[in-house]
C-alpha cells in the first residue's frame, strides 16, 4: 500500500522547508561549478580595469581593454603624437608582471605615428604560460621613438623636363626617373628613390613643385593629394609620384621646359628615445569579466 507524505499540519511544513533547503543549496552548488568551469576554460576572459592616461607636450598614451586568457595577456595601446617628427612604439619594450615575479615581453614589430596623428594597436604575451591572474603590473621601457622631420635636410639638384638623364644621387638618397608623361594640360612624373644611408631616410613627395624654364617665378607644387611622407630603413625604396597642371596661358606642357625643384623632399635622420619608464597596476574588474563571459 503506497505511503502518502501528510499535507497539513507540522511535518508538512518541516518537509517543505527542507525541499526548499536542499533546492536552494542545490542551486548554490550549480553556479558554483559553473563559475569554476568558467574560470578553468582557456577562452575565459578577465577584464581589468583601466589605468589612466599619460599625457604630455610630445603625446598622449592610452591603455584600453586590458585582458587576459589562459593563452596571453593583452592591452590596447592608443598613441597620439602632437609633434611635427614621426614617431615608433616598440611592444618589445612592454613587460607584463604576474605574480611579482613572472614576466612577459611583449612580443610583435614597432610601429609608427606620423606627425599629429592617432593610431592604435595591441600589444600581446603569448605561449609562455598561463596568463589568467587577477592582476598584473604593466612595465613600459622606453618604447616610444623620435624620428626628427626638422634636421638633416639634403639637398638635391633640379631636374629637367624632358629629362636630359634617367637618375642622380642627392647625398644618401639615389634617385631613377621611372615614368614621365609631359602632356599639355598635365604631366605626369614618377621617381623610385632608395635611401642608400646607414640611419633612416625620409622621402616627402608632397614637397615637390615645378615652374617652366623660362619662369621661375611661376611655381606650382604637385597636385598629388595621395603623397605622403615615407619612411626608409638603409637599402629601403618607394616611389615618388607628381603630378602637375600649369595653366595654357602660362605654358604649354607638353612643347616647355619644365624643372622640378625637390626642396625639402628627402631627409636623412636618426632616432631619439623618449624617456617613458611608468609601470601600471591592473586590478580584476568583475563586473567587466561578468559582462564578457556572459
């Protein structure tokens, strides 16, 4: 004869309390295996908080999405340069300090900032060890470069249109004529340049402006709106490309001797390191880590 639990009365409250216990424990143990699951999973994200920025006359360097899995570490670093010069951040430079006493480089190729520009990238440690923490101290070693737009300036020699020669050397910087199109509305010029020196080479093709032979004074800088300024490691090359239109009333293009002034376009150079030697401290946010792994 089956047995029937009493629905009233003292015992049916204690028993009811007692499922209600043993429901809630239950629930409890659940996400606590879940969550220790979570942590043991190698795509496990934790988040850290973000130190501030450091700010100065030269830049602004940000850290942003500082995180870990169990696979690497990781954080966003946001340069803006308020200088004239070029600038290099080399994550090589950037130390991740777990523990105390384990240490990570980071690892990757420098990268640049032109003149009044912003740009961003990662920086990562990876396939050392196991990089969840609840903490870590970032180390920066200098890892912030110069390269001065202002000094060693070479000078190089006009070039005529039609070209009497296909190629010339200005200092370090070895120049060949690779296409020329000398039309009536347009002319059409393009240079490959190699930075023949042992520093770095500068190749501003913006620079370039022409005037006829016959009138100097009438100068007129490339219409190119794409050239930009290259930077050259020692046996590096790139192209120059300019492009030009002087008005008919002034000449006419194709039947004129033209010359091309370079002025500022090439510029021997050398690195200068910014002393940058800060470390941050970052600290398990859990509620970024809740919302990432959710």
């Amino acid at each position: 004869m089956a047995r029937h639990l009493p629905t009233t009365g003292p015992n049916y409250k204690l028993i009811l309390m007692l499922k209600r216990l043993t429901l809630l424990f239950a629930a409890i143990c659940l996400v606590a295996v879940s969550h220790a699951q979570n942590e043991n999973d190698p795509k496990f994200e934790i988040h850290y908080g973000e130190p501030a920025a450091i700010e100065n006359e030269q830049f602004k360097l940000e850290i942003s999405e500082p995180h870990s899995q169990m696979e690497f570490v990781s954080i966003k670093v946001t340069i803006t340069n308020y200088t004239d010069d070029w600038m290099f951040f080399d994550p090589e430079k950037v130390t991740f300090i777990k523990g105390g006493t384990e240490q990570f480089k980071g690892k990757g190729n420098a990268w640049k900032i032109g003149p009044k520009q912003t740009k961003s990238r990662g920086v990562k440690a990876a396939g050392e060890a196991n990089y969840h923490s609840d903490s870590y101290t970032v180390e920066f070693n200098d890892p912030i470069e110069l390269l001065p737009t202002s000094a060693g300036k070479t000078k190089a020699e006009s070039f005529d249109l039609p070209p009497a020669k296909n190629s010339f050397a200005a200092g370090e910087f070895d120049v060949k004529l690779i296409e020329c199109k000398q039309k009536t509305k347009e002319t059409l010029i393009i240079f490959e340049v190699t930075y023949t020196g042992n520093q770095m080479g500068l190749v501003d093709g913006s620079a370039l402006t022409m005037h006829p032979k016959d009138q100097p004074d009438k100068v007129y800088a490339t219409e190119n709106t794409r050239a930009d300024q290259d930077v050259l490691k020692p046996g590096k090359k790139t192209k120059v490309k300019g492009i030009f239109h002087i008005p008919a009333a002034v000449t006419d293009m194709q039947k004129s001797d033209l010359v091309i002034d370079w002025n500022d376009t090439f510029i021997e150079t050398s690195f200068q390191t910014i002393k940058l030697s800060e470390s941050f401290d970052l600290k398990r946010d859990d509620e970024k880590t809740k919302a990432k792994n959710s």
